[in-house]
C-alpha cells in the first residue's frame, strides 16, 4: 500500500504533498528533519492522505495534487480544517 499525503507546516501553515510506503516513518523523518526540502519548516502535522494499492496511482495523484486543479481540490477539501 502506497499514501500520497498533505502535511501541513505548523511553523509557516505551508502544505507539503508527498507520496511514500509507510506513512508513520516518513512523518517522523519529516519532523525531525532528515528530509532537506522540510527540514527548516518543522513541526508538520498530518491533514490529509489518500491509499493507492500501488506506486504508480501514488506519484499520479501526488501530481494531481501539486497542480493547479489539485490545489483547488485541496483546499475545497480542507477548506475547514486549514483556517
């Protein structure tokens, strides 16, 4: 099982959007900053995530997310918990 995931800065309110196999690790790499592109944007906290049976829907739906359609899904869907 594959999770792409929306992780959101606690320090800025930035979103981050990921795709990893284990979930649980890759947040506590991120928190602790062995991950170069977050590690100055620490803590995060996990708002959203989404299970694919494989690797390959994960890293398209990351994309999806990371566009511009994707962001406007984003916020429609969090629209509540980020504000």
């Amino acid at each position: 099982m594959y999770f792409t995931y929306v992780l959101r800065s606690q320090k800025d309110g930035m979103l981050y959007i990921g795709y990893t196999e284990n979930l649980d690790k890759r947040i506590l790499e991120h928190n602790s900053g062995k991950v170069k592109s977050t590690k100055y944007r620490i803590p995060f906290e996990l708002v959203y995530f989404e299970a694919c049976r494989n690797q390959n829907d994960a890293l398209h739906r990351e994309k999806y997310l990371k566009s511009t359609y994707g962001h406007r899904y984003l916020m429609n869907r969090l629209k509540n918990d980020i504000l």
